[in-house]
C-alpha cells in the first residue's frame, strides 16, 4: 500500500501555474486611467478666480483666452515675459498638478456660470484695455474624451469583474467553466494519454482485495474468459476500510492496470450550491462514460452523496443530496441502463450509506479492505523501505512486530519520519535506532526534552510509570513491556509506555481483567506510595471504563446481566432512546463499578507484594528516563510466564506465522485500544 518511487532521480520541471492575467487586466486598466488624469492638460491647470482673472488682462501679462463654452470654463495663456514674474512663478509651482513655469500654456482656467454672460462682459471688458493689454480672443466648443474614457473604463472594470466572478462560481475556464455548463462533470479522465504510473506491484499487504479487482480488470481485457460459461462481471464494487488502509492507493492501481478509460472524481464533486446541479453532473458523467465504454467510474468518499434518504429530513423537505442520489441509483442500474461501465466507489462509513445503493446489481461487491496484519506490515515495510538507504542489519519483520495496528499511511509515515531523523543526525544510512524513534514520535507524539517539570512531578511520573511496568511484568495475559520513559511527549503526555500486544481476534474474560489491571497499575502505584492520586491517569480511567462496559453491555460476559448484547452494529445517528430498561441500566453500572473495583483491589495488592520492585524501576527512571526490557529483566528477573510473542511466532522456525481463520466472526468494538496500537500513558 505504497506509492512507487523512484529513488536518485531529478525532479521532472513542472509545468508554470497559469498566470492570473485578470489581475494584470484590472492593474493595467486603472493605470492608464490615471495616467491620462495625470497627463490631462484640463487637470493640470491652476484654477483662477475671476477678479484674478481681470487684473492680469489689466496688467497686460495674458496672451491668450480661450472659452470652451460647452463646458464652460476659460483658458488662460501668460504672456512669456510674464512667465519669468516671482508672482505667476510661485502659483504654477503651487499648482495641484505641479504646473510649470517655462511651460507654453494655457496656465490656468477660469469657471463660468454661463458662457454666453461672460463672451459678452469679456469682449466689453477686453475693449476698454490698451491695445497692447488686449489679448487673443477665441471661442468654441470641445469634447470631454477624457470624462468618456474613464466613464468607459470603469465600466469595463465592472463588466470584467462580474465575468471573473462567474467563472469562478462556475468552475474556472474551460468548456464547463460557463454559467451554462455548470452541470458538466469534473470526472478527471485518464486514458493512454495520460495514464496512472501505479500498478498492483506498488499495493502491498491487500492480497484479497487485490484479487477482486484484478478480475474486473482481467475482465475488461479478456471477458471472453469469463462470458463463456454465462458468468457477468459484477457492475460495482465497494471499497470499504478505515482511513489509511489505501482504498484510493488501489483504485489508483486498478487505473493504472486496466487498459481502459478511467473516470475518478469525489463525491463532493456532486455537490453545489445551485438546486439540480447534482443531478445533472451524474447525468452528464454516465454520459461521458457510456460514450467511453467499456470503462471504469471512480467514485471517492461516496458517502457525501450516499447517505441514507429521509435521515433526519422535516416532513415535506427536499434534499438536494437525495435528488443526487436518486440519480445516481437510476443511472447505475435503472430502467435504460447500458453496459460497459463498472463503478468503483470507496468509503469508511459503510454505515451511513443508503440500501438501495449497496444492493446487488448497483455494488455487487463489498471489499473489505481491514487494518494489515503482521504479514501484510511486513509487505508494506518492504514497498516504503525500497527508495531509503537502509543499514544492512535491519530486519523488516522486527518493524512490522513494533508497529501493531499500523495501517498503511501510518508505515509510510514512520518510513519517512525514519529518514528525516537519520539526515538531522548526518547518517549515512537508517538504522533500527532511526525506526525507534520514528515509531515512538508517530505512537507518543513530539519528543520534549525541554519541558521544564518539578521534581515532585517528575518522580510521581516515574511511579507512575514504573507501577504500570510492574503490574504488567506479573499479570500472565498482559502484554509484554518494551520501553518505559518519563521524557514528555506530546501536548499533555509526561510519560509514555509502549507495548507489544499479541495479533488475536478473541479476547477471553480473563485477558481483559489483565488488561484492565495493568492500566490500574499508575494510579495504584501512586496511592501505595504517596498516599495520594493525580490527574495523570485520565487516559487508564478512559480505557478502563469503556473496557468495564464493553465487557457488561456488549460481549455480554457478565453473570448478572446475562448473554445479552446492547451493541447497535447499524450505529443509528438518531437512537434518542437506551435498548434497556432504567432498571437495567442501575444494574449496569453496579456491575461495571465492581469490575474496576475488584480490579483496581488486585492491582494495589499486586504492586504492595512486589513493593520492592516498585522502589527500584522508579528510581532506575529517575536516573536514566528511559528503560527498554532487558533493564527490567536486569532489574527483576525474567517475566514468570513463558509465551511466545508475535514476533517470536512469525520467525519461529520456518520464518511463517499461522494465521488462525475465525468464521462467522462479526467484528465488534476493540476492547482496548492498546491491542491495536500502543497509545501513551499521560501523566500531567
């Protein structure tokens, strides 16, 4: 379950983003705007007042006056001798569009009432002055051009902003990015052109799921195989799994492997704000694939638009989900439906999905796609090892032991956190001590040597700690103790305790009450020791608790209660009401208070008998934070019960691990979360 990559190799240049030339467009339009503002010679004109205005033509210092009468305003020209007056100097400096001095004119502008008033009282005025103070006359009209580019070019700017602002409501450019293809599809399609580099030799540890695909793939390359004995190929499969398990990492190899068109797109593709448009998109994808057929139609997270019909609806409501939906059901197996098309789908929430969806003839098939076990680690390990300098000595089945309840993403995390740490520390290769570490930071979270804790906290951190290590040293079913450390990780996590469960599917009575007490075994050790408790043992009280009422209410192991099970498999979002009586729930909670009572007794008395050993883990912590299992068989002696571990299985002679097949097994909720990944103790 791992990308393919390619190791020593350059990155390929990739192609430039797109340039957001609508922006260049705007910017470049304001621009011009105001630099014809600036440049204007309307604008860059001092204004004069009138009486201003006749005293220069009594000084005779104007040359020229010119009326624009369908706009009325007067242009003033000075005489250049006039230029060089300190006066007229220091008013076109003062200009608000920095006019100059040595310029030729006009200098500045008059504004008029009416134009027809002034030609008159001018030509009265301009009469009575000397004749060399009288001067240039003339009158006409002229065009605004100037008023009607920025008119123009604010409308433009509006005009362009309401078409970038569609596009983008619409889906961006292309043919279905046009307000009038906003029901097209965004199925990405690839084909021979552009087709996926994944095959199924890059998913590793899903062999069974593996196999279901390849046969609709063989089927798409060699249905005859198939037909000849009247068989059909299924026309869906489900994809179903926990987040990480690699659902679309197998999808991308079923793209990569089938020689046909491949349709992938989200479920949330459906999705849009417009009534219809969900519809339409499905409509126009079967479409688009009848006419590509035979193919392939993948469809991610389709819980987004499979959900159940009239879940949590009013009465009367319309959902646009549900319109969705129902077009999807009719063009997967409806009344004209053609074939050719095989749909993919991958989800983890099977639960909420609608039955009409999961019937046979829509999805024919549910593959389960599970959490790897030990075996498909070690094969996961080994795909996500191939691109990393690895030392000789590391060994891939010590990796895939350490890392129960991992899914794929998970090992591809710790793969990559691995050769991080080796580069920080200037290794030449990674080793086991790398893969520690990585493994811890994923599990505890980020190392903080830094953390400032008072010596107070600290040593009831290491007895807390300690108590755990004990308790689990001398419980037979518990699981066996690799490291202990009371360095702090994480946000509230003062110390940290990994384990190493075994990989079983059944849990017995007894294993769970081991389980239970050696999560008692921090908060035990405190009280026996400081006579007191603290809040660090919140994670142990959450497990514990949920592990007491898994026990009573769900794998009905409870004499009082009975063979009787109050698990919803179906998980129903709306249940307002309890299956059991009040009566009932009373009894319950009697019941799981005396199960974490008489666990939390036979913890005290176990860490009271093995006091001694108590007192010398916590003061081993104390000096060297961090303990592994051979200190604590260095310190206490082998553990008193001999059982081989898992890892101790899986190379137990041939190099094999049996694996037990449990039928009619019907999985229920993990009593425990450290027998599926080892989560830290936190202490704060």
């Amino acid at each position: 379950m791992a990308d393919k990559k390619e190791n020593n190799k350059p990155l390929l240049p990739t192609k430039p983003p797109r340039g957001n030339y609508q922006i260049w467009v705007i910017l470049a339009t304001l621009a011009v705007i105001f630099g014809v503002m600036y440049f204007s010679n309307s604008n860059n004109l001092k204004d004069l007042d009138y009486d201003e205005f006749k005293q220069m033509v009594s000084s005779g210092d104007v040359k020229k006056v010119e009326l624009i009468q369908n706009r009325k305003f007067v242009e003033v020209t000075l005489k250049q001798e006039a230029l060089n007056n300190a006066k007229y100097k220091e008013l076109l400096t003062k200009g608000l569009m920095g006019g100059s001095a040595d310029n030729k004119g006009p200098h500045f502008v008059v504004k008029v009432v009416d134009s027809g008033n002034f030609d008159q009282e001018f030509r009265t005025f301009r009469d009575k002055q000397k004749p060399d103070h009288q001067p240039e006359y003339k009158t006409g009209d002229r065009e605004d051009y100037f008023g009607y580019f920025v008119q123009w070019g604010f409308l433009f700017l509006l005009l362009f902003g309401f078409w970038m602002l569609m596009r983008r409501m619409t889906g961006g450019a292309g043919p279905g990015g046009q307000i009038f293809n906003i029901g097209k599809s965004k199925a990405a399609l690839f084909d021979a052109e552009s087709k996926v580099k994944i095959t199924f030799a890059d998913v590793a540890g899903l062999d069974e799921a593996k196999e279901e695909v390849k046969e609709i793939v063989d089927f798409l390359k060699t249905p005859s195989k198939f037909t000849k004995l009247g068989g059909k190929i299924p026309k869906g499969a489900l994809l179903v799994g926990p987040p990480g398990t690699g659902k679309t990492l197998l999808a991308k190899a079923v793209a990569g492997e089938a020689g046909v068109p491949f349709f992938s797109l989200s479920g949330s593709d459906f999705v849009e704000m417009f009534v219809g448009v969900g519809a339409a998109r499905v409509r126009d994808l079967f479409k688009q694939a009848k006419e590509k057929a035979p193919c392939i139609v993948f469809i991610d997270e389709i819980d987004a638009i499979g959900r159940s019909r009239g879940r949590g609806q009013l009465p009367g409501a319309n959902d646009e989900r549900e319109n969705t939906l129902n077009s999807l059901l009719v063009e997967m197996d409806g009344f004209a439906t053609d074939s050719g098309v095989i749909i993919l789908a991958a989800t983890n929430r099977p639960d909420v999905l609608d039955s009409a969806l999961l019937r046979p003839g829509r999805f024919d098939r549910q593959i389960s796609i599970d959490k790897p076990d030990i075996v498909g680690r070690e094969a996961i390990f080994k795909v996500h090892l191939k691109p990393i300098k690895l030392d000789p000595s590391l060994d891939p089945k010590k990796l895939a032991a350490q890392t129960p309840g991992f899914a794929g993403a998970e090992i591809a995390n710790v793969c990559n956190e691995a050769a991080l740490i080796a580069a920080r520390r200037d290794k030449k290769a990674v080793d086991m001590q790398d893969f520690q570490d990585a493994i811890d930071r994923v599990i505890g979270g980020l190392e903080k040597k830094n953390k400032i804790i008072l010596p107070e906290e600290k040593k009831i951190v290491a007895f807390h700690e300690a108590g755990h290590a004990v308790a689990g040293w001398f419980l037979e079913h518990a699981d066996p103790l690799v490291k202990v450390s009371i360095v702090p990780r994480g946000v509230a996590a003062l110390g940290y305790a990994q384990y190493l469960p075994r990989e079983q599917f059944l849990y017995q009575t007894e294993q769970m009450t081991d389980e239970m007490c050696m999560a008692f075994g921090g908060r035990a050790a405190e009280e026996i020791v400081f006579g007191k408790i603290s809040t660090g043992a919140l994670s142990d009280l959450e497990r514990i608790t949920k592990m007491a009422y898994s026990i009573v209410t769900i794998y009905g192991m409870n004499p009082v209660i009975g063979n009787m099970s109050f698990y919803d498999s179906k998980q129903a979002d709306y249940a307002f009401q309890k299956p059991y009586s009040e009566a009932t729930a009373e009894k319950i909670d009697i019941e799981v208070r005396n199960i974490i009572d008489a666990a939390y007794t036979r913890t005290k008395q176990l860490l009271i008998q093995h006091r001694q050993y108590l007192d010398l883990i916590a003061k081993e912590l104390l000096e060297k934070e961090i303990l592994f299992q051979a200190d604590l068989e260095r310190l206490i002696g082998k553990r008193p019960f001999e059982k081989l571990t898992t890892y101790q299985q899986f190379t137990n002679g041939q190099g094999k691990y049996e694996k037990k097949q449990i039928e009619n097994e019907q999985p229920g909720v993990d009593p425990t979360p450290t027998l599926e990944g080892d989560k830290p103790d936190e202490a704060n």
